[in-house]
C-alpha cells in the first residue's frame, strides 16, 4: 500500500468573527437569558502537496470563510428546528413562543437558521456544512476539513469532515 503525505493549513484570522445574540435552550421549560457573543471562527484543511508547492489555494478559503461569517454578524440568531419554540413573522417582525413566554423583535435583526440549538457545537457543524457546499473547496481535493467555532476565549467546538479513500 502506497503512503501520501498529506499537510494541515490552519487559517485563523482575527477577522473570521461574528457578534450575535443568542440564548440556549436546555429543554421545553428552561432557557438562558437572551445575551450575546464575539464570536470566532477558524478551520483546518488537510490535503496533498501538488505540483506548484501548496496544497490548496487558501486565499480562496479565507474568501469563503469570511462570507460564511458575514451574514451572521450583529444578529440575534434562532433555531429553526427547536423542538421548543415556534417563530412566526408577521408584518415586520419575529414572534417567538417558548412556553408561556412570547418574544418579538425587530425581522431586520434576527436570522433564522436551520438547526435544533444555537450552541457552538451547532454553528459548527452548520458553517461546516456550507463550507462543504462550495465547489472551489471540493475541487481543492481536501482529504479532512475541519471547523471550529468559539463563543469566548479557551471554549471552542469543532465539526470534521474527512473524504472516503
């Protein structure tokens, strides 16, 4: 069996950040207050060494990472599949229901994204996931990527992917 050597790119770039409004959800009946985070973000791809010395075109990733950040900067983001709240809009604004408590804000400053929690673990996986969705990475040929979101210093979640051989 033939071996590869393979290298790891690691970008984390202070400006790969987003500042949002959360609150964790913990069950039907319990919640954390609404509160807010600075956000980071950094990602490691593994690849092979091609011809011209690099194993991807980085800059091109750095690109990309920072549109994945971008839309979610000074929103307040909510779980669209939590199964605890129920979010309406309706002329203008967002109508959250979590129990017996009724939330509302302004549409213009909530994002609604397509997870269960809005936990680090989650948005993870989430931007993982649209990494994953860009063609000029996939045709990068990367063997493992790996994405890390932080809501403070020293708390970090990561998502991984790894190709088939």
């Amino acid at each position: 069996m033939e071996s590869e050597i393979l290298t790891r790119i690691e970008i984390s770039k202070e400006y790969l950040n987003f500042s949002a409004g959360h609150f964790t959800i913990f069950s039907a009946t319990e919640r954390e207050n609404l509160h807010g985070h600075n956000f980071q973000v950094r990602c490691q791809v593994t690849a092979a060494l091609g011809a011209n010395g690099m194993a991807f075109d980085y800059v091109m990733l750095k690109r990309v990472l920072k549109s994945l950040c971008d839309p979610l900067d000074e929103r307040l983001l909510l779980p669209e599949r939590s199964p605890f709240l129920r979010i309406e809009r309706a002329h203008g604004r967002v109508e959250v229901a979590f129990g017996a408590e009724r939330l509302s804000f302004l549409e213009r400053d909530v994002l609604v994204l397509p997870i269960r929690n809005v936990t680090i673990e989650a948005l993870a996986e989430l931007l993982l996931s649209r990494l994953l969705a860009q063609p000029e990475l996939i045709a990068a040929g990367p063997r493992q990527v790996e994405l890390g979101v932080a809501s403070g210093s020293g708390q970090w979640a990561f998502a991984s992917w790894s190709s088939t051989p």
